[in-house]
C-alpha cells in the first residue's frame, strides 16, 4: 500500500481565494468601511485620550521633577555659598586672632626683654661699684705695699733699711706719674 501527499483539503474549494473574489469585493469594502470608522471612533474616544492623558502626565511628571530638582539645586548653590562664606570668615576671624596673638606676644617680649635689661644695666651699675671700691682699696694698699716691697729691696741691696719718709716719698712720686 502505498500512500502519498496531499496538499488539498478534503471536499476541497474549487474557486478563487475568497478576498480576491471579485463577487464580494463590494461588500468587503463596506464591511472594511463600517470597521475602519469603528475602529477610528473606539480609538480616538477611548485609546487615543488614554494615552494622550498618560503621555500628559508623564510630562508633568518630567517637569515636576526638573522643577524640584532645580529647586534642590538653588538650595544646595546657596548652602554652597553661605558654607564658603562662613569658612572666608572663619579663616579672617583665625588670621586676626593670629595677629593679636602674635602682636600680645611680641609686646609680651618686649617688655620682659627691657625688664631684663634694666635689671642687668643695674646689676651691671652695682658690680661697677664694686669694682671701683675694690680698686680704690687695693689702690690704697698698693701705695703700702709698693711701701713695704720697696723697703726689703733696697735693705736687701744695700744691707740697711732706708728712711720710712724717703720710701714714701720715692713711692708717691712713682705712682703719681
């Protein structure tokens, strides 16, 4: 038994493609007429301000959101300056106190640098004296010492003591010179 292909239905349809027709080509162009209006009319009632209604509010949307955002923006620009602001100011305000600081500092050191001055001009003023009274003393013994020196070389060179009045007189003449 052999079995073939076939590619016609059962009872098959012996005429021309039924949109092709030309017998009913009228009355598809009315049905095709009738459902185009149809279908503008659901379409241009129900779809068409759906969409425009969604298209509408997503651009409402869009520029509420741009607003708001602009809005943020303005706010930050202003936190930004007011912040740039108050750290000029902080800077300003540091700088000042570093300059008093630095002026209170130097007048500080200053002043204890004259104290120290004064109390060394009169430390200085004290050891002068001192110095003066100390060489006057020892000036006033020189003269007996050049006194007493005088009178063992020359007994020592001659044998003899001189006068004490001879010495003194040598001895104020030499340290008058």
């Amino acid at each position: 038994m052999a079995t073939t292909a076939h590619t016609e239905v059962p009872g098959g349809h012996k005429g021309a493609f039924p949109p092709f027709d030309s017998h009913t080509f009228a009355s598809q162009l009315v049905w095709l007429a009738i459902t185009f209006v149809l279908l503008y009319v659901i379409l241009a009632k129900v779809a068409l301000p759906r969409v425009g209604g969604i298209i509408a509010e997503r651009q409402k949307r869009i520029d509420d959101d741009l607003a708001q955002a602009n809005s943020f923006k303005t706010q930050s620009d202003g936190a930004l300056a007011a912040y740039e602001k108050s750290l000029a100011d902080a800077r300003s305000r540091a700088q000042s106190i570093a300059n008093d600081m630095r002026e209170k500092q130097a007048a500080e050191a200053a002043s204890t640098r004259k104290k120290l001055e004064d109390q060394l001009q009169a430390k200085l003023a004290d050891a002068e004296k001192t110095i003066a009274g100390t060489k006057q003393k020892a000036m006033a013994n020189v003269h007996g010492i050049a006194t007493d020196a005088t009178k063992a070389i020359v007994e020592r060179l001659i044998g003899k003591a001189p006068a004490d009045n001879a010495i003194d007189a040598a001895v104020a003449d030499v340290l008058k010179r």
